[in-house]
C-alpha cells in the first residue's frame, strides 16, 4: 500500500485542529469521552466484529478481541468500578504487564470519567508508593504477581481503597481491601452510562520523573485526542487496513497515547505481544501477525541491529509498509540499517509525556534525513531559543533550547499539585519541553541533547534524584551522585559514585547488594549499572554535589573552569 502522499507544505497550509474534530464527528462543547471513541463509537461505524487487539505473551497463548468485545469488556470495567463507589474525577491507577486488561482496563477507566493512573510494572514498593501517594490514587487495578508490592505500602495510603486483582485464582487468600474481577467471566456488560465529560475534563495522569523532586504527575484531558488521532492519522500513517504494533508499555506514555488511544480511535487492528525483548522474537511476530505500521524505539532498534542482518532474513518482513520511532536520539546509521534490511527507513517522531502527541517529525512522503528529527508537525510551532538570550535562533545549525507555542490539543494543564513546577515549564509564552537541538536551513531539527541531568536510558527517563536518595537508604551509602554513562545499546545508562560509611568496605558483593537494593525498591530501568566507590564527592562551595563534572568524566568532555559549573547544581 501506498503512504499518503499529500506534501508537507499541503499539510501545514491552511492547518487547523478541526480537521481532526470534523473527522471524529465531535463539536466543541459536546460530550467527549476517549473511552467512548475508542470502543462504542468504532462498533457504530460498523466495525462491531472487526479486531481490535491480538495479544500473546511468552508462555505461548494468544488472545483476540474485536471492538465489540473491547466495548464490552470496558464497558464491564467501568460498571464494575462504579459499583465499588468509584466516580468522576477519581484516580484509579493500572499497574499491570502488558496484559489485555490493561488495555481494555484503561478505557473503562476513562469511561467512567475517573482518571486513569498507568504505571510501569517493573516498579518497585517505593516508585509505586510516590506515584500513588502524590496522587491521591484510590483504586488500583493489578495482577496477582505485583499484589506484594502494594501490600508493602497499603498502609501508609490511606487514600488507596480498592485493590483489583484480575486474575486471582483463589488459590491465596485475598488480603485488606483486595478484590477479585476478571474480564473473562463472559459477562460483559452490554451498554454503560457513560459519563459526560467534556472536552477539558481530566483523563490521564502519567508520572514523569524531574532532576530536583519527587517524580511529577502529568495531567492530561480528554480533548488530547483531538492531537492523537491525526498525528496517528498522518505520522504513523494509519488506515482501515493496517496491522498496528506499537512496542511501548502502557506505564509511559507512547504506550497509552499511540499504544490505546490512537490506533483504537481509529479503529485499527493492534498487536501486542507481552514478552520479553528477542531479535528474532520480534521478526517472528511481525511476520505471524503481518504487521503493517510498526512504532519503536532506538534502543530496540540498536539491539535488532547487534543481532545481524542473518536474522531478519530467515523470516518474512514484506508486510511491514512504514516504520517510526520515539523516545531517543535516533542515530543515522540505525535508518541506514533499516533501509538495507526492511527496504524502509525508521521515521523519527519527538514528543515527551507532557506534550502527549508527537511535535517534531519526519512525516511519510518527507525526505528523512538520517540523524535528524524531523519538522514541526502542521499546527505545532516550534523553534530553538537561545541559551543565554531566550531569543528565537534564527541562523541554521546554532544549537538552543526547543521551544514550542503553547496551545495544541494534547498539551499537559498542569502537573499535579505542583504549579510552581508547571510555571517553569515555559518562558516568554514559549514552552520549554528542556532539550536541545538545532534546525538546518530546510526547517529539520536536529537532537542535542537534554538541558538537565535526567538520563534517558533506552528511552526511558530516570531522576538521578530518585535513585539518589535511594541509595542513601541503603545502610552502607554515606552519599552518592547519580549520572549517565554512554552505553553503545541504551545510549545511556545510570552510574552512581557512592562514599561509604565508616565500617564499610568497597566490594564487588557490596556492589551487587546495592544494585539489586535499587532494583527492588525503584525499578530495573533506575539500577545503577556500575558503581564507583569514592571516599568524597566533589561539591560547590554551598555544599551541592556537582554531578556534571561527574558526568562530564564519564563522557570524556572537556571539564574546563569548575568555577563555573558551580551555580548549575
Ligand atoms: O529528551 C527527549 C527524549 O525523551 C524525552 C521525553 O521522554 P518521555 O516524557 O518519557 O516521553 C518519551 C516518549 C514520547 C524528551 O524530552 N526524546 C523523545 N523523543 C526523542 C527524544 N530525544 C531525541 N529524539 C527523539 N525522537
């Protein structure tokens, strides 16, 4: 099948968000509820018996559901929420696998008019913890294998009423406050209220992690569709006929906006697969499923690439029509590959949890640069500022802070109970997402790097904050800088430079405790991958440890004049 092949000047020309609103049949101040666009209206357009979502996981099932099976199941999801006492406006947390319930979960969530809380479920009892208590979370719905973990910190949350489990098998006895639902009771409800929020009701609330504080809750709304479903119309390409798969997990973002949201109200077919990472796991499920639109990640990319080109040749790739990726600096060889191996290049999208769609990216049909993001999509005005100055760059290739016009659909309104830190966010009327880059003569943005500390390890951001005052927990930890270390995979990974307390002794044991003390308490994503014993950790003048001169070393960088490094921290 062909792309779309309306240029990118066609697009920008004349460009209002109506286009979208017009083709979701919504007018400003009706009702408008995701849950609802995602599942009951699909099955209205007469798409009721069309899949919706194909599912395995690695013990080998497989599960499939149409729209009106995802209507149903949601719709149960809901009612039954409800009948807990579960209303509008309420933050009702999914801390599960990529499981179906997640997905379906999700949208009965939103239909009720509650907001939905998804988090990874590799998090730890203390990721879990801040998250919940920041949020005021009081339901949670999970799996039997993550029951522990919220067990752990259920009474230091009094917030936290409901716990759903939705696979228990009566084997263990439920505990406080836990209750058993399943999806698979063939009961699906048949019709649902479904509550009437409107446009600038809240939706979603994805936590992001921030260099100085406690992780942040991004507050989004229902009219984020409006965002979502065109810029999957257009980036992603997405028609009727596609075979979808988006391999980002539901607890970030990528995977609720382009992951739920987009591809089902659009009503595409999505695959999901709850596996862990394999080469040849992956070509095997693209070519079972014959998967169309594929949306990655340059880490995954990166590993595709180490495991050969032998690999993607013992299967068959020819579905596969347009290929996009997020999260990370996509590095130009990793399109070169793609284009000597799948015949197409990966189209690189920008965007963050607080932007909720994609901002700046290669659309079908555009040149693609190799190493370089892409534009501005039609309707988002972004620009570089100057570090010093604020000042829009106006010559190409100078390096400055991205600066986007606030205003588009699925912008974040606000991070929550936290406005002084919603405030910093912009400058000038400019919003500031805190990345660099450039843009060359023909409008292409071209990546920098953050202008934070926060390590971007294959695609997922962690708070060297977080894991900080993690370690200081443990025992032997007199003090500890956090920082990012290059990693040929993951591009970066976390290092942490820890001083002991008198009576401890540097070791690799030591090492391999704290690790894993890192890993339980926050995730594996947050574990240090290497920790360098010190016996004190260079500060400023105020006390403050300076954790880009550390940085600084590990990325072989010209540290030059300290003097200056020392207000930055
Ligand atoms: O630093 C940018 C990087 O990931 C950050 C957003 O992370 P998060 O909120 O977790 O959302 C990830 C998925 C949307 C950005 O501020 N980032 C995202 N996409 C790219 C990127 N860096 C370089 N190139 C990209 N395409």
């Amino acid at each position: 099948m062909e792309h779309n092949s309306t240029s990118y000047q066609d697009r920008i020309k004349d460009f209002d968000w109506s286009i979208s609103e017009k083709e979701l049949g919504y007018k400003r101040g009706d009702v408008l509820n995701i849950g609802w666009y995602c599942s009951d209206r699909i099955c209205q357009m007469g798409k009721a018996d069309k899949l919706a979502l194909v599912w395995e996981n690695s013990a080998g099932e497989e599960r499939k559901f149409t729209y009106n099976d995802v209507r149903r199941t949601s719709n149960s999801i809901g009612a039954y929420l409800r009948s807990l006492g579960i209303k509008d406006g309420d933050r009702v947390c999914l801390f599960m696998d990529k499981i179906p319930e997640l997905y379906i979960g999700f949208l009965g969530v939103l239909k009720i008019g509650a907001i939905a809380q998804p988090l990874f479920s590799a998090f730890g009892d203390e990721s879990l913890f801040v998250r919940l208590k920041d949020a005021g979370t009081r339901a949670i719905i999970t799996q039997r294998k993550h029951v522990s973990k919220v067990r752990k910190i259920l009474a230091q949350l009094p917030s936290l009423e409901r716990i759903i489990v939705v696979d228990h098998d009566g084997k263990k006895p439920l505990q406080e406050k836990e209750v058993a639902f399943s999806i698979y009771d063939g009961k699906g409800v048949e019709s649902l209220d479904i509550f009437p929020t409107t446009a600038e009701s809240p939706s979603v609330l994805h936590y992001t992690s921030g260099t100085t504080g406690q992780p942040k809750g991004v507050k989004h709304v229902h009219y984020s569709l409006i965002s979502q479903y065109l810029t999957a119309k257009w980036v992603l390409d997405l028609k009727d006929s596609d075979i979808y798969w988006c391999t980002a997990d539901p607890g970030w973002v990528t995977g609720t906006s382009y992951g739920i949201i987009a591809p089902f109200a659009l009503g595409v077919t999505q695959c999901v697969q709850d596996v862990g990472f394999s080469a040849e796991g992956w070509y095997k499920f693209i070519e079972k499923c014959k998967v169309t639109v594929w949306y990655s990640a340059p880490t995954a990319i990166r590993s595709l690439m180490k495991a050969g080109d032998e690999a993607v040749k013992k299967y068959n790739m020819s579905s596969l029509r347009h290929l996009c990726s997020v999260g990370e600096p996509l590095n130009s060889e990793a399109v070169i590959w793609s284009e000597r191996v799948f015949g197409l290049p990966f189209h690189d999208t920008y965007w963050q949890t607080e932007t909720g769609s994609i901002m700046i990216t290669n659309l079908p049909g555009m040149k693609v640069k190799p190493g370089s993001m892409g534009r501005a999509f039609p309707g988002i005005t972004a620009t570089v500022l100057d570090i010093h100055t604020s000042e829009p760059i106006t010559s190409p290739g100078k390096v400055g802070l991205i600066a986007i016009k606030p205003g588009w659909p699925s912008m974040m309104r606000a991070y929550w109970n936290n406005e002084h830190a919603y405030k910093g966010k912009f400058k000038n009327n400019w919003y500031l997402p805190g990345d660099r880059s450039s843009i060359d003569s023909d409008g292409y943005f071209w990546f920098a790097g953050r202008d934070d500390d926060i390590i971007n390890t294959g695609g997922h951001l962690v708070s060297p904050f977080e894991v900080e005052s993690a370690l200081l927990e443990h025992e032997s930890v007199a003090e500890s800088a956090v920082v990012a270390k290059p990693d040929q995979i993951n591009m970066e990974v976390v290092k942490a430079f820890v001083s002991l307390k008198p009576g401890f002794n540097p070791s690799g044991d030591l090492e391999l405790e704290i690790m894993n003390f890192i890993r339980k308490k926050l995730s594996p994503l947050a574990m240090p991958q290497e920790i360098e014993y010190v016996k004190s950790l260079p500060k400023t003048r105020s006390g403050k440890i300076m954790r880009r001169l550390l940085r600084a070393k590990e990325w072989g960088q010209e540290i030059g004049d300290t003097s200056t490094l020392e207000d930055d921290e």
